[in-house]
C-alpha cells in the first residue's frame, strides 16, 4: 500500500550553473532567480492549500454520502447478518453511489469484509485497525493499479429505545457515547481519485503555463534595475579612467539620494583633492627646479672668477715659492672649487632635463670611434686600468656629445668605487647595440641596484669623500634616454658592477634612411 501523493515539479540532475560574469547579467540573474523564487515559492503554497482543499472537500463528501446511504438502508439489516446479508447491503450501496462510482463492502465484528463487486479494491489493514480502535469513521488514502483511491471505514450503531431489537444508525465522528452502541457492523467503501487528480494535474499545468509568461515579465524591471544601477557605476568608471588619463577637472552629476548617489559625490570630492594637490605638487616642484637653476646659474659667475684665482695659486704653490702649510691649503682649496664647479654644471645639465630643454644634435658614428675619444679625452686610452674590446663595427645615431658624458660617467665611476681592470665593450645584437662597462669590484648591494640611478643617492655612506655629486649616473641615464636608449645596473656572476648602455642601431634609429 502506497500513500497517494502530487509533485509539484521536478528538477533536473547533474546541472552545474556557471557564475555569469558581468554586472549587468548578474543583477538581472539575481533579479529573475529572486522573483523565480518568490513565484515558486508562492505556487507551492498555492497548490499545497488548494490540492489539500480538493482531497479534504472529497474526503468529507463521501463521508457525508455514505453517512446518508447508511442512515437509509442499515435499519432495515438483521442482525447479526449473514454472509448474504452483508453482500446484499454493499450491492445496494454500490448501486446508491451513483457517480462516485464507489466499491462497498462490509464485515460483522471483526470478520472479513464482503463485497458484492469483484473489482473491489481490498480494505487496508491500517484502516481496518483504526476503525476498531477508533470506534469511528475512517478515511485513507492509497494506490491500486497505478490509480489513487480514497477508502472509508464506517461503524454501524444502533441505539434501542423500547427495549426491543428495533436498530438504528449514526455513523457520525462522535464518540461511542455519542452515537449509541456499536453494532458491531463495519461498512467500507472504496472510490477512485481520478477526477481530484485531474484537477489536481491542471493546477500543476496553469502553474507550469504561468511561470514563462511571469519570468518574461520579471526580465523588463530585472533590466529597468540593472540600468538604474549601472549608469551611475559606468560614468564612475568613466571618470576614473579620464582622471588616470590626466583630466583631474573631471566631475559627475550627483542626482538623487541613494548610495550611488553618495558615492559619486565621494568621487567628486576625492578628484576636487587630487587636483587641488596635484597642482600644489606642480607648483613646489617648479618652484625646486626653478630654484636650483637659479643658484647653479647664479654660482657660476663667481665660481669663474674662484677657478681663475685658484689657478693662479696652483702655479705659485707649483714653483715653491709658498709656505709648506700654504701650498697644501691652496691645493684643498683648488679641489673644492673643481669639485664644486662640477657640482654646478651637474645641476644646469639636470634644469634642463627637467624643463625638457636639452637639446639633442643626432649623428651616424660608429660607436667604437665614440668610445676610442673618450678613452683619450680623459687619459684612459694608455692606462692599464681600462681595457677596451671593440671587435666589430656598431653604428648608431646619436648625440656623440651626450654619449660621451654618459661612458665618461660609467667609467669614471667604475674606477672609483669597483676596482680595475674595467673593461668597455661594445656588441651588436640584432636591432640593438650594447655597451657595457665591468669593474672587479665588489659590486652593488642589492637594496642599492633599485636606486643607483636616483639623483644625490649613494650607495655605501661608509666610503670616504669623493667629491661627488650623486648626479653622474642620474645625467648618464638621462642622456641615454635623449637618445632613445636604455641604462641599466646589474652585478656580474664573477663579481663587479655591470652597467649597460643599450642603443638602437643605426638602421633602426629614427630619422634614418
């Protein structure tokens, strides 16, 4: 014996949905599950009361009707019945059930229940079990042939007003006080569900039939939503991409009083600070770099007239006609001034760079020629310290000058703080020319290589005093990119500095032919 239920719906197996990707698809995902839900949600509670309303309305109707075909025929039963008796009795409920169509049978005091119709359904032992402890009517429901049944069970009592055998009927759900004594007389009756189940079944199909339509409705305020929430992301996106871009005037419409609303206004202020402190930025950093061409250009002048005066006094302390404790005052004193005039042109060169001023006269040389003259221009060519390797052509068009300063800076630092020999060397590799100078010193500490390029820095404040600005490599790197080259720092395997002055060749430099 099997309960008699309804699905609601069934759901498919081994489905695995994929995240959607966008905001957009997803509001309206989340948009069209939250109303799916709330509808499927709704139909279930709909068809749970209305199926229940359906089976209790036909459960209390054959109730009602067999009550009434009982009340009308079991007066006239003796009793006790016979087996005949019984049968005669169900065949005339049978014929009184009309169009319920219902398959009667009754027993007397516990015995089996006797049918006159073959196809009735056996009585559920539940049932029958319930009937007798219950001492009123029953009602179940159960499956026979693959169809759903709704089966009663009915105690007939009788109540004896004269102190006769005169027998009467009440088969109402009271108690057995209430309805008299029982008879002990049980009357069955079986029908099946077929129409409940048909209105049951159509439920189902108006529900099925209704969610499409209910979806393709949810979907015009599912995207209505995602627009109203959208637009005002989109233009933040949009305005933080013109501020990357440099716009820091940018500014959005903040209408409304939502949270969007706050967040763009948000957005305004932090771009109204940006731009307030970017040109504040602008602003120092003009003023620094003004104020630094100013002093180097305002040092020059009397520089020139300390570096004549010093060598005046180079040649006085040269012929030894001063004192001993002069002569090593004056030589201090002329280094101070060489140094510092460096110092200064140093900061005129970065002005420039700054103020984007440098100018850039561009020539095909063979970069061998450039390394061979400032070798000789600095007394590097027959010194044993610096080796050249020079084994092919590598012509390059650049500004000889500023190529100049840019090896006489590498070299001039290799010297000082790695430890020779250092070796020039000049290759071709495809499109590209390379130099690089290699010192066998003990290289750059690895927090320093990040840095070595920055103005002022050095890297070991523990060496002594050189006499250096910390501007030569940053003027190198500087006039590399002037010519559309690279200037890197790295540390050799074998020990040493590697500094790298990449170049395009002369075939692929701009302005070539």
């Amino acid at each position: 014996m099997r309960r008699f239920r309804l699905p609601l719906c069934s759901a498919a197996r081994g489905f695995r949905p994929h995240a959607p990707r966008g905001l957009r698809v997803r509001l309206v995902v989340a948009f069209l599950l939250a109303a799916a839900f709330g509808a499927l949600l709704t139909a279930g509670l709909t068809f749970h009361r209305a199926r229940a309303a359906i089976l209790d309305r036909a459960e209390e109707t054959a109730v009602a009707d067999l009550r009434t075909q009982l009340d009308s025929l079991a007066p006239d039963l003796t009793l006790p019945p016979t087996a005949e008796d019984l049968r005669g009795l169900t065949r005339q409920l049978d014929q009184a059930g009309g169009a319920r169509a219902w398959h009667a049978s009754a027993s007397y005091r516990g015995g089996e229940p006797v049918t006159a119709s073959p196809g009735t359904p056996p009585v559920p032992d539940e049932l029958r079990r319930a009937v007798q402890d219950s001492g009123r009517a029953v009602h179940q429901r159960t499956e026979h042939d693959g169809r759903p049944w709704l089966a009663l069970g009915m105690p007939v009592a009788y109540t004896d007003d004269s102190g006769d055998t005169d027998t009467g009927t009440d088969t109402g759900t009271g108690t057995h006080a209430d309805a008299g004594s029982l008879s002990g007389l049980t009357v069955y009756a079986a029908f099946p569900l077929d129409d409940d189940r048909a209105d049951i079944d159509a439920l189902v199909t108006a529900a099925e039939a209704g969610a499409v339509p209910a979806l393709a409705l949810a979907l015009v305020p599912a995207l209505f939503a995602a627009r109203s929430v959208l637009r005002p992301v989109r233009r933040l996106r949009h305005g933080a991409e013109r501020i990357a871009a440099g716009e820091l005037d940018t500014r959005l419409d903040a209408p409304g009083r939502d949270e969007l609303a706050d967040l763009t206004r948000s957005f305004n202020t932090m771009a109204e600070t940006l731009e307030r402190d970017a040109a504040e930025l602008r602003r120092l950093e003009a003023g620094a770099r003004r104020f630094a061409a100013d002093v180097a250009h305002e040092l020059r002048t009397p520089l020139a007239a300390m570096a004549a005066v010093t060598e005046v006094l180079d040649e006085d302390a040269a012929s030894g006609v001063l004192p001993a404790d002069t002569e090593d005052a004056v030589r201090l004193i002329s280094e101070e001034v060489r140094a510092l005039a460096r110092t200064v042109e140093d900061l005129m060169e970065v002005s420039r760079f700054d103020a984007r001023a440098a100018p850039v006269h561009r020539e095909d040389v063979d970069l061998r020629t450039l390394v061979t003259k400032t070798l000789q221009l600095r007394g590097w060519a027959h010194d044993e310290r610096v080796r050249a390797d020079l084994p092919e052509p590598a012509p390059v068009r650049v500004d000889p000058r500023r190529i100049d300063v840019v090896l006489g800076n590498l070299v001039a630092n290799a010297l000082h703080h790695g430890r020779p020999p250092v070796t020039v060397a000049v290759r071709v590799r495809g499109d590209r020319v390379r130099v690089t100078v290699t010192d066998r010193g003990p290289g750059i500490p690895d927090e320093a290589l990040p840095y070595v390029f920055d103005r002022f820095y050095k890297a070991d404040a523990a060496r002594p005093r050189s006499g250096g600005s910390g501007l030569g490599l940053a003027i190198a790197q500087e006039n590399a990119a002037l010519n559309d080259g690279t200037l890197t720092a790295a540390n050799h395997p074998d020990g040493g500095a590697v500094f790298t002055l990449t170049l395009p060749s002369a075939a692929s430099s701009p302005g070539t032919t």
